[in-house]
C-alpha cells in the first residue's frame, strides 16, 4: 500500500535528473505537406512540451514489394516519424509556407520566445533559415505567435497576437536563390481580440490576410458611457492587405459575422476558385468575401436528434481541400465530433462567385484539433483527447443521402421569418430548420491506422501487480469521455506470440537454415528452409514449407545427437556440427569429417562459408569452403591453451567470401578476436578481460551513425546474467576501450543475430528476453526488453509469411514470435513502452490500490478508479433517452465499453470482425441542457488478470465520485475498506454543489463493491482522502477533518479548519498530514494525538495551485502545478518541534496569524512545460533505485532520478552548460530560461537537453566533450549508462 | 522602463506600447480587468492548461479557447459609474 512504504531520509542536497520515458502524445495541431523531399505527404505535427515531429504516410504496397504476388493480403497503411526536433519551447502555433517555384515546404512556428522560425526540414535534417526577434518572451495577450497565416502563393506571412499586435513577414529571393525574410510590416489595432487568421487566396495580386476579431470597449469611453458592454461582442472579419508595392499593411475591408464565429478557412482563389472564407461558429458556416452582393450566405448544420435545441452546436475546425480540376470541398468538424462536408456551388455564369453552400453530415469522429486531408484520399485526425487516427475516403459525394442543409434554406427561413439577423440566427432558430440524425458507426470513412495518445493522463500507479512477472507495471488513467481507458505499461517492445509447439524435451539450442536454393535466391527474398531443434541426445529437423514438419532421417541429418552448429553453404550444401563430426549434406547425400581420436567437439559456429570448432581441452579448427571443389577444407588445429566456452564466426558481408574475424570465449573469463585471414589464420588480434565466464558471442555488421561502412560489434553474454558489447575494428580487429556493460538478468545470457526492420540486431536472452539495436538517428544503441515470457534459446527466422521472425524456445515449447515494429521505430526512447488498454465508461478521476477479500488468505490486490463525466447524463437516463454509444444501431442493455467485444457475435468471420473494427467510432452521449448533470461510477478492476474489471457501481443521479482511498480503520480490524469521496449537483462555472458524501464500500473477495454506508459532510466538497492512523482523513472544502468508522456513519474526531481554499490532495504519514491546496500550496498539518488536535506545522510562500504530490520523506515532499511546475519543499529543521502545543494555547500556531507560521523551503523547481497531474515514487526495474515518475495532462510520463554521486552531479551540470550554449535554438528560446518560465529552475538538470548532446555533429560534441575534459564515446556512454539503470 | 539604448520610455507612449500599463489614478476595476484578460490570454496560449480545463469540463478545447477569448470582452463587467468611486 502506498502509505506504507518505506519513508527513509533523503539527502539534504537533492539534485534531481529529468529525464523523458515517454514523449508527449497530445497533438495540438498538424498540417499536411512536403517537408523532407519533394512529392512525400507527409504529416507536421506540434506536440505539447515544445516538440515538432514528421511522419510519413507509408504503406505496404509501395516500395520494393510491389512485384509480390500477396494482392489477396490487404494493404496496410501506417504513420512513420521521419524526424523530431525538440524546440524547448511552448509551440503556439506551426504554419507552413511554399516560396515561389519550390516544390517542398518551409516550416514557420510560433513560440513563446518572442521570435518567429522559419526552418528547412531538407532531408530531414532541420536548417533554420530565418529567427528574427520580434517582442518579449513568454505567452503574452500583446506578443505576437498565438496565430501564424500564410499567403497562399508564399509571399508573406502574418504572426499575430491575441490581443492587438500583428505582423507581416514578406519572404522573398536574393540573387543566389536563398530565402530573405524582410522586416516586419506592422498591422496593430488596439483593443483588438483576434479568434483566428487565415491568409486569403487572391491569386497574384497583393496578399491579403483574413482576421477574426473583435475589439472590446475602452474603458474611458465605459466610464463616459460612450459605449456599453451591453452590446456584447461583435465579431468582424478583416481583411488586410498587404500592399507589395508601397511595402505597408492596411485594413482593407471588414464586415461583421454572426457572433459566435470560431474559425476561419480559406477558399482558393485567383483561378482556382472563388477565394474568400468560410467563417464557423454555433450552428452555422457562413461564406464571406469582400465585394460580395446579394444575399448572406449562411446555412445550419445538422444536428444530432438528442442535442438540446438550446444548445448550440460549435463548428471547431474547418478545412479546404482541393480535388483535381479546381473542383474542392470543405470539412468541418463540431465540438461533439461530427464531420460535415461542406460543399460550394458556384455561380453557372460567374465562376468566381458563390452561389451557396451546403453542409452534410459525413461520420462523426473523434473530436479533433485538425482536420488533415491528403492527396491520396485519407484524412489524419489529431484527436484532443484520445487515440490520433488515419482515415480512408471511401465516398466523398454523400450529399445525395446523408442529412445535409443549404444555404439557400438557411436563407428562405431568415426571409419567412421576417426577424432581424441578429435576432433570427440563434440556435433555438438553427434547431428549427437543421435536418437531424442519429450518429452512428463510420459510413463514409475507414479508420486504417490509430496512434496511440496517452492524453489526457489524469492518474499512474507504478507496481508489479500483474503477479507473474519480473518489472513493475506502470497503470495509467486516460483519455476522457467515451475515449476513457486503463492502460497497462511495460517497459519493451511488444511481441505477437505467431505459433506454439509442444517438443518432446527440453531443447538445447535451435538453428534456422536458410533457403539458398536457387529458386529462392531467384525471388531475393531470405526465406529459412529447415528449424533444427538441438536436443541433450538428438536433433530435430523441421522443413519450412505452407506448414513446418518433421522430416526424419531422410533430410540426411545426424539425428541421434545434439547439433553445436548448422548452417546453408554458399554452393547450396548444408554443414552440421555434431559432438563427434562435421557433416557436409547435399541433396540427402552426407560427407563426414570426424573427430580426431576420442576427442569431442564442444562448440562450433559456421556461416556460408566457414565453419570453426572446438574440440575440449581448447584445440581450434578452422574449415573453409573450397569454391571449386564445394567440399570444406580443414585446417591444421591450434591449441588455444584454455577451453573454449563460445565461439562465434561472424556473418559476410555483402561481396565478401569470408568473415576476416572469429569471436572466441574462454573459460578464464576473456573473448579473443581471432584472424581468420589464410595467411594469418587463427591468430589473436585482440582480448578483453571479463568479470564473469562468457556464456555465447556475437560478431556483427550493424548500422552505423554515419552514412558509411557498418560497424563491427561484438555482443558478449555472461554468465552472471549481464551483457557487454564492445566495438571491433573492422580492419585490425582490436576492439575498443569502452565497453558498454549492462545487467539483464539473473540467468546465463544467450545471444543471437536476429533482424529487425532489415536492419541487424542482437536478441540477449536472459530471464527475460531483450533486443540490442543501434538507432542511427540519435547514433546511440538501444536496449529493449520484449514483453514476454523468458525465452531459453532463439535464432531468427523467416518465411514466406514472416518477414522477420524470431524462432524460440522456452521450457519444452518452441515458439514463433515477431517483434512488432511496423510504424513504430522500435526500441527508440518513444517507443520502450508497450501498453494495453481497457474501455472506462467516464473520464478517470483517480485511483488507489485496494486490498479485497475479508480472510486474510484470500486477499487480493485490485485497483479501485472513480470516473466521473460533468456535462453528462448517467447510464441509465442515457438508455432511457435511447441513446446508443455503438451507433451500430442495436442498443444494448449495458453500454459499457468493455462489453462490447464479448456482445459480438462470434459467428461473423473475420474480415466482418475487421470491418467492423474499422468502422467503431467514440460518440459523445447526450448533451444536457443546463449544466449540473454528471454521468459517474465506481470501478474495481483486476490487475492480475489484464484489469478486466471485477464490479462497477453507478452512482445515483448527478452524483459524482472524485477520490477514493483504501483505509484500514484499526477499530475494526484489519479489513481494508474503499473510502469514495463524491459531490452531488455540483456545477463548475460558478462553484455550487447540492451534497456531498463520504462512501464507505467493503470489497468482497470477487471484487464486489458492497456498500456500508454514507456519510454526509458540511463544509465543502470533498476532493481528497487518505488514510491516517486507522482513520480516515479527509479534505472537505477549506476543512481537515478526521474520521473514525462508526455503524451507521462515519464519526467526527477532530478537524481544522480555515485552510486556505479547497483541499485538492492529501498525504498521511506518521503523525503528519500533507495537504495540497487548490491555490495555496502545501500546507504541512501535524495531528496530536495526546489533546485530539490537527495543527497547522508549515505552509508554503509561493501560491502554488497544486495539482498532485508525492512524498519523498518526512519532511520532505514533492508536488506538480497548474502550470506546468514540478517542485520539491521541505521544513526547514526544527519547524515541527515549535508546533507542538504544550500549554494549549492554539493560537500561536493559528493559520490566522500567518506571519509565524514556518515557510517551506523549495529545494527544486523544474517547469516541465507541460500540467503535471499524477507522480509516484517507485522503480521500473526490479531491485532499482527510486525515482519520481510523473505524468501529465498532455501524456507525457518523465521521472526525476536523484543523482547518488557526486561524480555524476558534477559531469551534468558541465554538460548541460555546455549544452545551453551550444544546442541549436530553433526557436530561439534560451533552454534555461523556458525551464525556468514561472519561477528559477533549481536543482534539477534537464537530462532531455543533456541527451541533445547525441544529436550534434561529431565536431560539436568532440568540442564539448573536450570543455568538460572527456572524450565523445564517455559521454555517450555516461549517458547510455543513466538512462540504463532507470529501465 | 526603459529603451534599448536606456533612455526612459514617456508614460503616455509606455501605455500605448505595452499593454495593460497602469498609471498612478488606475481604478481597481480596470486594474483587475487587465489582470483577467492577462491570465484569460495565458490560458489560451498554453496548449497543456487548456487541455486540464477541457478534462475537467468536458468541453472541446476549442470551445473552450473560444469561451475564453470571448470573455477577455469584459471579464470583469462594466466599470462601477464614476460618481459611485
């Protein structure tokens, strides 16, 4: 349980290291381009926490496959990062711009530095081509960045602020063809709030940019009563041109638009089309152009059946796509999810005019933060909250059928109506006239492809709860809505268990053979023609074919003793290694060299070419294929003078005959690099000592960095359970100084070559199974644990049907597995994490592990997560209303999330299923009219068996749950019962709530809620609770109070009250209580047990609106703010002492009398850019040190590893110094200075800038390599070495 | 306040520089207003806040963005009438 972990005393000099486990994976907007290379679609992402990522949109029928006969298989389509740049910068806003007469795009973004980017993303190295400084740093109302517009035609760009600033860029050409920036044109307007901008396509003439935006009264002229706020506001579209002649900006035309316009889209122009803009808002879209004659074109947007007519419905996101023949149509999403197509009728005799519009409904999606069309019919859709998605078009032209609502209508209603605009475009009008429908399952699109997005990550719970593996688990609480889930996180990447074969013993090895038959070699594809199973007697050979079986002793094989080594001869033989002989076997024909005398051989390895053995007492033989006779020529022995343990021959690289190397282990604890080279043959070109016995060697090519020539690296498992691996020169063979240890685990490390992505890779198999692989990208190795059971032996494999497999044993089982890695880079920082994610029916609140079952024997540890909705009916009045979250049009009697696959019917085949899942889409419930609804439940779930959920109780109507707490109350013995916190009618906007209760709930042994009783409590809502000594502590509006169970209620012990204004976390330990403020920070509480009292021992300075907090120790604790911050503060020595009240006289103490209340002291300050709301401290490996894990709104989860040396304080604090002067600023945010955006950063060092250091050119970190006395590899590896020892 | 080259800015032009400058006779009210549409205008533009707040409401963010930037048109009310100060 949480509250009993051990508290021990942390360092007085707390230095902490932050370091990213998993990136944000909230998109705030993307838009469509070419970026890296000419005619790729490609997708530019900002994400949350300042970076900007490319991915491409890659699929499996283009590339090299394109000739292979699986057309029957369906294509698959995936998202792939080409590139990420971390800016260290809040991203407000990302535009792209083409120059005139390029064919790629350029990147404008803007930040809270105060400067404008513009950067090249050539080749998919980033060029900063442009940074001109324009205003002060930070997100300020008057600085622009907040909206980016660019001219269609990329002749100028406008940044704008939110408030009265906006500036004009104008690119153009110098004599060499490079890009010049001129500087800013200013286009400010007082008072002037701006909701978007758009730049308008008016072909060539001057550009024009389009503004929505008010202007809010002065106050001057308010106190003059020469305006009034009565009016409200009153929204205009402007256009301002910008004059290329004359070099200035001026406001060319406004015209008003109905009041509640939201965002702008532009239509093409010149000869392409109409121009002008699309204006979305409540209810309606609106086209609007200067010059415009006639009637308004406005038209309604139909309307979901269940939405109350009093409520408007917001158009969010409008986009313009051009199809061939300058025909193009718009989409436009609502708040709830719906897409509308919206098309545009042009006039028959003025084709650059607008005749009317029309918006139908498309499907309803995920509610998004853009709306990407590509060229190739698909549609990206950045979800706000939840899983990003890829869509196929598969009918555009939905007019005809789906409810749709013109213009013209729109129009003819107003005219009937005989009412003024103002008073006639409202939404009880629009619900009047708008066609209506039920959402339902996608008709028109087809999801093909979802990224996963953590967002929002409201809770973690870091435990090894699964109950049957080594790691812990990380448990987060997701998304929001009809999108909430569960997830399970594990270190590693994810493995498809693809076949398992019972054996009739336990293996001793497993080989795969290649197929180098020249048929196969026709089809260039590396395909394996036999598995060989090795077993302590006897060998198995399994033939690869439609199916994999046994062939006996027609395969020629040595079948009745175990096999060392096997492999395919380049001349199409196979040779196999036994105890007693090499075995040459071509087309079920055998040679034989057997052993000399009564030795045997105790290992070997062979590859195309060359096979080596080695016989006991340490005698090496070395045979090559002789090319003209295909038979293997041996070579006198060399004695070794020690037994060889391992050996490995190493693999050919392509055009070569021969590996020049061989890896040899010995039993004295070394590996040799042996020469294979005739005339040098078997001499030692280099050794490294070793700690322990090597187990098993590998020698392999694998990706370099660079550009050129594969390294040569030699990957060593021990025998204690660790790995090393070194480089080796690939012409002297002496291997380098640094080798990179690693601990795996606690059995003998296997290891074999395995390819994954075509690129080499190592899989180490210890007590659990791992992958080595370089990432060229960040020129660093990567080590990945796989998600799955230990594995005894492995060797790749591959088949017709499986690319890259991986043939495995474990116990008496052989396995087939495949490490998934298709659109993901595997293995990368981003991607160490696999999860697993169960459906909650509301946005989770938060969670607490819970010990269920009475009987001490039949405990069990589940998690308890309260979920509530606000603006959302509950489940029943839902079904009553007749609404149906499938929209597959079958309402079910539980609409329950998690049901649904088991409600399937199983009798549809799979290709059904697969349509189907295509085709399920998250839909909102329906909206209530007046706020104060909330839909909420009460879930217990179990984590051993993949957090199915074991009971979940819906709470009674507009009742809300928001914490919940496992106490052990000692009155009544041990029993561990669920403390839930909930609110009763509560609305937000202002604060008011009807009730609010305490329930108390015992957890039976299945995981059945049973309720005790409820407890009604005054003063507040209740928002935390903890346990406290056998009681129940819990935080009730600005009241600390403590409870004891009683049988029909919960007993008042004693309270505190006047706290500052809402408790929002709460933390019990020892006699102390922690409590985090809504506003005002920590406040440290101490209950004195001899008088019954809560005191008030410390408070904070700073107001800090606390979010989460985590203990560190006693006296120290950890919390997360609103804004992003993460600090550490601790009382200060002897605070405690003076709070306990001797005589009785409270008042000293007294939260009233502010000034004597001791202050807490911040130790660390970090901004982490991004609303932390969850931390725990815990390690991520089994038997690791501690750090704090920490999550955020926006999905990322990073940790703060304490520094335990000295040494290491002192390498990254030089490091990152070097780093903030020399990392590139794209931009132009000073790292330290964002890192320090609301308050000094402190004590903590930011280990993702320090990780920038192998990013840099060779030069670069050769230059601070040296400035911090070290040499490039150390700090490599010094960082390598960190990152290790957190996973 | 000063300029890059340190000269002293005149008030007059401070005002119309930076936005929400005070001067001496500054009422509480639009003291207060200036400080709302500051913190309205902060919450728009950092991406992550806007996010928690949509959570807790269970609203878009655009919505609520919108929300938001409508509301820095008088977050306050109207001003108290001038005889009343």
């Amino acid at each position: 349980m949480s509250e009993e972990k051990v508290v021990k005393q942390i360092s007085p000099d707390l230095k902490l290291l932050d370091l990213t486990l998993k990136n944000a994976s909230a998109i705030q907007s993307s838009l469509m381009g070419e970026f890296t290379a000419e005619g790729s679609q490609e997708i530019l992402v900002a994400r949350p926490g300042g970076a900007l990522e490319v991915y491409k949109i890659e699929s499996s029928d283009d590339g090299d496959n394109d000739e292979d006969e699986d057309e029957e298989e369906e294509t698959r389509v995936w998202l792939k990062m080409v590139m990420r740049v971390e800016t260290k910068s809040i991203i407000r806003s990302i535009e792209t711009v083409r120059l005139t007469g390029e064919k790629r795009d350029l990147i404008i973004v803007g930040s809270d530095s105060g400067n404008t980017s513009v950067m090249d993303f050539e080749g998919g190295q980033v060029k900063i081509l442009h940074c001109p400084a324009f205003g002060k740093t930070g997100c300020r109302r008057g600085t622009p960045g907040q909206y980016l517009a660019k001219d269609p035609k990329g002749r100028a760009f406008m940044i704008s602020a939110i408030e009265k600033r906006k500036l004009v860029y104008v690119l153009n050409r110098d004599s060499s063809g490079q890009s010049t920036i001129a500087s800013p044109l200013e286009a400010h307007r007082s008072r002037t709030i701006v909701l978007d901008t758009v730049g308008v396509d008016n072909g060539y003439d001057n550009p024009i940019f389009a503004s929505l935006e008010y202007q809010y009264p002065d106050e001057e002229d308010l106190l003059d009563g020469m305006s009034s706020i009565e009016d409200g506001v009153q929204k205009e579209i402007a256009y301002y041109e910008l004059d290329l002649g004359l070099n200035h900006v001026s406001r060319r035309w406004a015209a008003s638009t109905h009041p509640s316009a939201c965002c702008l889209a532009p239509l093409h122009g010149g000869a392409d089309g109409p121009s002008g803009v699309l204006i979305g808002g409540e209810d309606y879209i609106e086209y609007l152009h200067e010059g415009m004659t006639g009637d308004k074109i406005i038209c309604a947007i139909p309307r979901r059946k269940l939405h109350p007519p009093n409520k408007g419905i917001l158009i969010t996101h409008l986009t313009v796509h051009k199809q061939k023949k300058s025909k193009f149509f718009a989409l436009a999403q609502s708040e709830l999810g719906d897409v509308y197509k919206v098309s545009i009728r042009l006039d028959p005799d003025d084709k650059t005019k607008v005749a009317g519009i029309t918006a139908s409904l498309l499907d309803t999606l995920p509610v998004a933060n853009g709306l990407n069309v590509s060229k190739l019919g698909m549609l990206f859709i950045p979800a706000e909250f939840g899983d990003h998605a890829l869509y196929q078009f598969e009918r555009i032209d939905v007019e005809g059928d789906a409810p749709s609502c013109s213009s013209e209508d729109t129009i003819q209603a107003f005219k009937a109506s005989g009412a003024t605009e103002k008073d006639f475009f409202n939404t009880v009008n629009a619900s009047k006239m708008a066609a209506t429908f039920t959402p339902t399952t996608l008709k028109n699109l087809r999801s093909i492809y979802t990224m996963e997005s953590l967002a929002p990550t409201t809770g973690v719970l870091i435990g090894e709860l699964a109950g049957n593996e080594v790691s812990p688990q990380i448990y987060t609480l997701n998304g929001r809505g009809p999108r909430s889930s569960l997830r399970t996180l594990r270190h590693g990447a994810a493995v498809t268990e693809l076949a398992v074969s019972d054996l009739p013993g336990t293996p001793g090895a497993v080989y795969t053979i290649k197929d180098i038959s020249p048929d196969a070699l026709e089809k260039k594809r590396e395909v394996d023609k036999f598995i060989v199973v090795s077993f302590a007697d006897a060998t198995l050979v399994l033939k690869i074919g439609e199916t994999v079986e046994e062939v006996g002793k027609e395969s020629s094989f040595v079948t009745n003793a175990k096999t060392l080594a096997c492999a395919a001869l380049a001349n199409g033989k196979i040779v196999q290694v036994h105890p007693s002989g090499v075995r040459l076997i071509s087309d079920g024909k055998a040679q034989q060299w057997d052993c000399p005398g009564l030795k045997r051989i105790e290992c070997a390895s062979a590859n195309e070419s060359q096979v080596i053995v080695a016989l006991a007492g340490g005698d090496l033989i070395y045979f090559e294929l002789d090319p003209t006779t295909g038979v293997l020529v041996d070579k006198p022995p060399i004695d070794m003078g020690a037994d060889v343990s391992c050996l490995d021959i190493g693999t050919l690289q392509a055009g070569r005959s021969r590996s020049m190397f061989a890896a040899v282990g010995f039993r004295d604890q070394s590996v040799k690099i042996l020469s294979l080279e005739p005339n040098k043959l078997l001499t030692q070109r280099s050794s490294t000592a070793l700690r322990a016995r090597p187990h098993s060697v590998a020698l392999q090519y694998m990706k370099s960095s660079g550009d050129n020539a594969d390294d040569l690296v030699l990957t060593i498992g021990l025998d204690d359970g660790s790995s090393v691996r070194t480089g080796v020169d690939a012409i002297t063979g002496s291997i380098s100084t640094s080798p990179t240890g690693r601990f795996l685990g606690a059995r003998p490390v296997s290891v074999s070559r395995i390819t994954i992505d075509s690129t080499a890779a190592t899989l180490l198999l210890s007590s659990r199974p791992w992958i080595s692989r370089p990432d060229p990208k960040s020129g660093k190795n990567i080590m990945a644990p796989l998600s799955y059971a230990p594995l005894d032996h492995g060797c790749s494999f591959s088949s017709d049907a499986i690319k890259e497999g991986i043939v495995a044993t474990s116990g008496t089982t052989l396995r087939i597995l495949s490490v998934e890695s298709q659109g993901s880079a595997l293995g990368t920082e981003d991607e160490a994490f696999n999860s697993n994610k169960v459906d909650l029916r509301y946005t989770p609140r938060q969670m607490c592990l819970h010990a269920a079952g009475t009987q001490t024997d039949a405990k069990k540890l589940v998690l308890a997560v309260v979920e509530s909705d606000y603006n959302d009916y509950g489940l029943e009045k839902k079904n009553a209303m007749g609404f149906d979250p499938t929209g597959s049009g079958k309402n079910k009697e539980d609409g329950d999330g998690m049901d649904i696959d088991s409600d399937e019917e199983k009798d549809s085949d799979e290709e059904d299923e697969d349509d189907k899942k295509a085709r399920v889409t998250p839909i909102r419930g329906p909206v209530p009219d007046l706020p104060g609804h909330w839909g909420s439940c009460i879930r217990i779930c179990d984590p051993s068996n993949g957090c199915s959920t074991l009971d979940c109780v819906e709470l009674p109507e507009n009742e809300a749950a928001f914490c919940c707490a496992s106490v052990r109350f000692h009155s009544r013995g041990g029993e561990a019962l669920l403390a839930v916190g909930t609110v009763s009618g509560m609305t937000l906007h202002p604060m008011k709530y009807k009730g609010s209760f305490i329930v108390i709930y015992r957890v039976l042994a299945g995981g059945k809620l049973h309720l005790l009783h409820r407890t009604p409590v005054e003063d507040g809502p209740v928002l935390a609770l903890a346990h406290f000594q056998g009681r129940l502590l819990a935080g009730i509006g600005q009241t600390l109070r403590l409870y004891e169970i009683g049988k029909r209620q919960l007993l008042r012990k004693c309270e505190l009250r006047g706290l500052p204004t809402m408790v929002k976390t709460l933390h019990g330990a020892g006699d102390r209580a922690y409590v985090g403020d809504l506003m005002h920070s920590m406040q440290f509480v101490r209950y004195d047990s001899a008088t019954n009292k809560l005191i008030l021992v410390a408070n904070d300075r700073l107001p800090r609106p606390i979010t989460c907090q985590e203990l560190l120790d006693m006296n120290t604790i950890a919390v997360g703010d609103k804004f992003g911050n993460i600090s550490v503060l601790r009382l200060p020595r002897g605070a405690d002492a003076r709070a306990v009240d001797m005589s009785g006289t409270r008042a000293l103490w007294d939260s009233s009398r502010d000034n004597v209340t001791p202050r807490l002291e911040t130790l660390c300050n970090y901004y982490v850019g991004e609303v932390v709301t969850g931390m725990t401290r815990s390690s991520l490996v089994a038997g690791g040190s501690e750090s704090l894990i920490y999550v955020t709104a926006t999905g990322r989860i990073g940790a703060l590893v304490p520094f335990t040396s000295r040494e290491n304080v002192e390498f990254y604090t030089e490091l990152e110094a070097c780093l903030r002067k020399d990392a590139p600023r794209y931009t132009g945010r000073e790292p330290q200075a964002y890192r320090s955006y609301y308050a000094p950063i402190k004590n903590v060092i930011d280990g993702d800038l320090c990780e920038a250091y192998g990013k840099l050119s060779f030069e670069e970190q050769q230059k601070i390599a040296q400035q911090i006395d070290r040499n490039v590899g150390e700090v490599i590896k010094k960082l390598e070495d960190t990152r290790n020892a957190l996973l | 306040m000063s300029t890059a080259g340190g000269n002293s800015i005149p008030p007059e032009q401070l005002k119309v520089r930076y936005l929400g400058t005070g001067h001496a006779d500054i009422s509480k009210h639009e003291w207060i207003t200036n400080q709302h549409r500051d913190t309205l205008a902060s919450h728009v533009a950092h991406y992550d806040q806007l996010s928690y707040y949509a959570v807790a409401q269970n609203e878009s963010i655009a919505r609520l963005r919108l929300n938001m930037l409508e509301k820095i048109y008088s977050p306050c009310g109207a001003p108290p009438k001038k005889e009343d100060v």
